[in-house]
C-alpha cells in the first residue's frame, strides 16, 4: 500500500491531500491505481468554472503548465531540489477536475512530492492564495534474497594439507569489502580456525565480481616461517574440516545471500611435488568431430589457471577456439572445438606457471628456493605436447 499522509494546511510537505480555504476550496490529492500502485494521478479539486473555462481553451507550453502543477522526486532538502526536472506527463481537465498523469510509473521507495499554485490560473492576482503540496511514494519491493554460492573449488572431498588456495563462485556480482567476516574454517570438533586467510585489502575478485580468490595463508604452509611456528598449520592431515561462507554476505545490490553454505573436506598429506606434464595422458579426438579432446592429470590442478594456461595449437600455431573445463575433482581437462577437428598433428601449448592444489608450478614446487637447493628451474614461459588428431 502507498504511503499516504495528511494534513489540512496550504503547505503540507507530507501530505497526500492537502486544502487551502479561499474563495475557492482547493484540493491537491494523489489517486493510486488500485490494481498499480506504480501508477498515479495527481487530482486537483475544488476549482471554479470561471477558473477551469479559461484553463481548458488557454494553449499553453509545457513550461506553463508544470509552473501551475508540478511533480519532482522529493528530496526533503531544498537545497538538494535546485535543478531536479518535473515530471513528464498529461494535463487534462475535466468532471471540473484538473489531472495531470505522469507518463512513466513511479519508482518504487522513492518519494514524490506534487505542488500546485494556484496563483498561476488565468486571470489570478500573484499572492491570492498559498501553493499547495502534497507528497506520495510507493513503497520499496521487499528485498528477495537470490544469490548463492554456486560452486566452490577445489571440488575434492580431499584435499593436500598445503592447500593454496579456494575458489568461490557467486551466481550474481558481490559487494566488496568486509568479506573475512563471512568466511570461516572450522574442524570436526566445531573449532574454528585461527586466523586461516591471508586477508588482503585488495580483494581477488575477478572482473564480473562473481568469483573470489580466497588464499590460505601461505605463513601457515612453508615450513620454517614463523607463523607456521607459532600458530600451526591452518589444515592438519587426517583431519576434516567446513569452510562455512554465512549468508549475511551481501551481493551486488545490497541483500544478504539466500542461504548459508559448507563445503564439507578431509585433509590428506602435503604436495610438494611440481606437476609434471611428461605424466599426463592425451586422448585425441576422432576427426570431422567437435568431440572434445581430454587431457587426465596424475593428481587435481588449479581450477582457474588449468583453464586458462593451456591452449590448443595447430598446425600454424595459432591457437584454437572453443569452450574448457575441468572434470573428475579438477583431474580432467576437456576441450571442445569451436569447428570441427580435422586431421593433422596438434600441440598443448601449457604455460609454466600452471598450479596444482598445492600452488606447485612446473618444475617448482611451492615452498622451495630453488637458488639455494640448486634445483632445476625452467626456463621456458611455456612447454608443448604434442598429439594426432586421426
């Protein structure tokens, strides 16, 4: 139902109606549409016939008119008011009524104020009668909760004791700023964490605001760092844990999630060891098809980075088009073509810096320094496999 206020006084910011007494009993008033409140008319009343007559033949500008009756989204400030434009709409007299009806539907939670002067009929004396006024609004749609948490990867059930890093994907964009306080981690026994996150001020989001990267604290994973000294580990193997995201977490429009969520994992041993593509199993595709082509892994990778750091070569070396993802807890890439395959001799162009769980590059694992221990380090930005599409 509309907000209506009234008040029996020339000035009435808050009223739906509002009357003056002068020679002619005047009435500013608002008329929801009883089956749209979204749709009003502002009705003047109370006018004479020798005021009407003259207004109904005079052929007057918009400007004319809105300086009778006009209608602006109220801002309680008058100073916030300099500039705000009236209301497009229609005058129409009538019955001895004077209507405007606007020609778009009111806002919803937003207020409107209408004002008429009377002072501006034809033939009036300036200062004969008050202006009148009169406000309405229709009241906000009551927020409906509707984004979820989609997905969260890692997708495992288990996961290594050196977890880098969670993916939390969003079914709408997400407001910024406070979001530790709406991700916890807890164990078995319903013990919370200390401190897990490595809680940034620039938040990861990425650039439609529906997916978050969340970093375990990588103090509380490299062996020989104080943190991991003082505080532990923040996963412990053979241990199980809840990532619990609250639905007080509020989405790009301000409301709160529409559920609570939890991703149940136990924890197994740490992976401290570099992916290592000379392991992974290529099956090609039959060609003529758009049947995908699968790349299985020994262990799970990163999510976002297996997506984006491999690409499909031909025989030019350009890269191919067509639609990635990852299957089987992230152990499976999938690649569909945009076109059909066809015979020849194809490359996996993979990027170096590709992760595992664990955030272990190729040819570096993730807490090692490889200047000190002399390991092998490479070079290369990328490195190709190659496969026959028959």
């Amino acid at each position: 139902m509309a907000l209506i206020l009234r008040a029996l006084v020339c000035l009435a910011p808050l009223a739906l109606t509002a009357r003056c007494t002068a020679a002619e009993r005047i009435a500013l008033r608002w008329i929801p549409d009883a089956s749209n409140t979204n749709r009003v008319v502002v009705e003047v009343s109370g006018l004479s016939a020798e005021s009407l007559g003259p207004l109904r033949d005079a052929k007057w500008t918009p400007a004319q008119w809105r300086s009778l009756l006009s209608i602006r989204v109220d801002r309680l400030n008058l100073f916030d008011e300099v500039g705000i434009p009236s209301m497009l709409g229609e005058y129409r007299i009538g019955d001895g009524l004077l209507h405007f009806i606007p020609q778009f539907p009111l806002d919803p939670g937003v207020r409107y104020r209408a004002e008429f002067h009377p002072n501006k009929l034809p033939g009036a004396r300036p200062g004969d009668v008050s202006p009148l006024s009169a406000a309405f609004a229709v009241p906000a749609r009551p927020a409906v909760a509707q984004t979820i948490v989609e997905r969260v990867y890692p997708s495992g059930a288990l996961l290594p004791e050196n977890l880098l890093k969670f993916y939390i994907h969003f079914s709408a964009p997400m407001s910024r700023g406070h979001i530790y306080d709406h991700v916890r981690l807890r164990d078995a026994a319903g013990r919370y964490v200390e401190l897990p996150f490595l809680e940034l001020d620039e938040e990861l989001w990425d650039p439609s605001m529906t997916r978050l990267t969340l970093f375990i604290d990588p103090g509380r994973i490299k062996r020989g760092v104080q943190p991991l000294e003082d505080l532990g580990p923040a996963l412990v193997e053979g241990k199980s844990y809840v990532l619990e995201i609250s639905r007080l977490w509020k989405d790009g429009a301000g409301v709160p999630l529409k559920d609570n969520f939890q991703k149940v994992f136990k924890v197994g041993p740490p992976d401290r060891q570099p992916p290592d593509p000379a392991r992974w199993q290529i099956r090609a595709p039959q060609s003529r098809t758009r049947d995908a082509l699968q790349v299985t892994f020994p262990k799970s990778m990163d999510h976002a980075l297996a997506r984006r750091m491999i690409r499909v070569l031909g025989e030019t070396s350009d890269p191919l088009e067509g639609v990635t993802r990852l299957e089987d807890e992230e152990r499976r890439w999938l690649f569909t073509p945009e076109r059909p395959w066809r015979q020849g001799q194809f490359q996996l162009s993979i990027q170096t810096t590709i992760e595992d769980l664990a955030g272990n590059n190729i040819g570096k694992a993730f807490e090692v320094d490889l200047v000190e221990t002399g390991q092998r380090q490479l070079t290369n930005s990328t490195m190709k496999l190659s496969f026959e599409v028959r």
